[in-house]
C-alpha cells in the first residue's frame, strides 16, 4: 500500500508544480517578457546591451515614444540606425546614431510609423549580419 501511494503522489506533485508555476500575469515580482515585444529583465521600451546582442532585439513603441538603449556590459558599442535621420533626439541628447561606452543609456523617439532598423559595427558591421535590431513604430 505504501508503494501504491508512493506511486501516485509522485505525480499528483509534479501536476501540481507544474500548474502553480504560471502566475498568470499578476506576480508583483516579475515574470518579464509579454506585451510589445517584452524583454525579460530589461525594463519597458528599453533596448539593453549585453556581451554582443541587443535584447530584445526588436521593439514594438507608439509614435514619438522615448525609447532607452542601455549598455549593461563591460563592453563598447554604439548604435547605428540604417536612416539616422530618423531617429530624432530626446530632451538634451543628440539625435541620429551614437556611441554606447560600457554602462551608459542615450533615448530616441520616432515620429515616423515603420520599422527602424540598427546595428552596432563594433560587433556585426551590417543591418544584416551580427548585432542588430529594431523599433517598430506604430
């Protein structure tokens, strides 16, 4: 008898693992990802630098809505947009690509619907090879 319930609590424990792993969307702690191309721990229409990717690689943002590149790593990189022109500067910071030394941030807003797309030369050298990604703006 101790068998034969040795044998079915196993798995009534894992079915209820498993089930009370989903949160449902309402732990206070996190659970990141979601919602216009959520980010896991990098924070709402924020791009994060880290080792030699941009995550998460694309972001979907509303029209002229400030969108943070964050450079985590110990690293150097910038950000090149493939029509610089339409990446247009944020309170004092400049507009176009920039330069991302290691821990810094610079913002962007799009008054442009579309997908706006960069890179970083530094790691990848094109829009299509390497470390990139992009803004949709809708």
């Amino acid at each position: 008898m101790y068998t034969a319930f040795r044998m079915l609590a196993g798995p009534m424990f894992v079915l209820s693992a498993v089930s009370s792993g989903d949160s449902g969307g309402t732990d206070p702690i996190g659970g990141g990802g979601g919602g216009g191309g959520g980010g896991g721990s990098c924070p709402a229409n924020t791009i994060c630098m880290t080792g030699s990717t941009f995550s998460p690689s694309s972001r979907t943002v509303g029209l002229n809505t400030p969108v943070t590149w964050t450079n985590n790593s110990s690293a150097a990189h910038n950000v090149t947009f493939s029509k610089p022109e339409a990446a247009l500067a944020v309170g004092s910071s400049g507009l176009g690509s920039f330069d991302a030394p290691a821990t810094s941030s610079q913002q962007r807003q799009f008054d442009a619907p579309g997908t706006h797309t960069f890179f970083c030369t530094i790691h990848g050298g094109s829009a299509t090879t390497g470390m990139r990604g992009s803004v949709v703006v809708q």
